[in-house]
C-alpha cells in the first residue's frame, strides 16, 4: 500500500502548538489593506486556534491517520 501523504495546502496554513492545539493565521489581511481601520488589521495579525468543530477536519489533513 502506497503511503499516504499529508495535504500540502494544510501544511503550509495550521501549525500544532506545543500542547497539540492547532493554530492559524486570521484571513483578510494580505490584500485591499487601505480601507481596513488599523484596529482591525492590527487584530487580523494574531494567530489563533482553529475552532473546536474544524479541528477533526484539519487533524486529518496534517496527519492524515484517518481520525
């Protein structure tokens, strides 16, 4: 049996944190930045974790073990 790999995609976009949560980068704040307040891009420019109902989905895609 072939092994199977792990989506690229998934890879570059989560990270597993040192206590095994799974962190991510917020969306809207890589293009059309001018007509965005400074509160809202400085608040876009911390990771958080992935909610607790996408965390089995994105599981699979890092460690693809079928979870």
């Amino acid at each position: 049996m072939p092994r199977l790999k792990s989506k690229a995609s998934a890879k570059k976009r989560f990270a597993f944190t040192g206590t095994g949560k799974i962190k991510r980068k917020h969306a809207y704040h890589s293009h059309i930045l001018t007509k965005k307040e400074t509160t809202q891009k400085r608040n876009l420019d911390h990771t958080t974790l992935v909610s607790r109902d996408d965390q089995k989905r994105v599981k699979q895609m890092l460690l693809n073990s079928g979870m």
